[in-house]
C-alpha cells in the first residue's frame, strides 16, 4: 500500500489523517457513546457519511487526492 503524507487508505477509501484527529477529538468530547448508538439506519431523505474526512479525487485521471472538509490536497501518483 503507497503511503502518503496528509492521507490513508483504510480499505474502504482515503482518509484525511488531520480531520479524523479533530473529528475524533470532537465526536469524544461531545458524547461517550459508541458510533453505533449515535448513528442509525440512513433512512432519511438526507443521509450523510459517517466519515466526514472522506478524500475525494481532485482530477478526472485520479492522481491527486483532496479533503473536501479542509482542502488539503496531496498528488498520490508517486512513481
């Protein structure tokens, strides 16, 4: 696995590693409860993403990485 500055893959997509750090820290300070007490089944009109640090691609040829919460962004195309 290609390992990168600002971003991880966890298996399921590219996470931004400095929002996780403050979503964590914030999710914890405002509840002790699990994710699974706080979030249900997305059954409404509006779901949203249980991981707000979710990295998407800034380009069509999928070479650089950007974290849609902060704008960080990180080429990933290191060869």
């Amino acid at each position: 696995m290609m390992e990168l500055n600002d971003f991880y893959n966890d298996g399921f997509g590219w996470i931004c590693k400095a929002c996780e750090r403050e979503l964590k820290a914030e999710t914890n300070a405002e509840t002790g409860h699990s994710r699974l007490m706080r979030e249900g089944e997305a059954e409404s009109k509006s779901p949203s993403f249980s991981n707000l640090a979710l990295a998407k691609w800034a380009d069509p040829a999928q070479r650089t990485l950007v974290c849609p919460r902060c704008g960080i962004t990180e080429l990933a195309d290191k060869f």
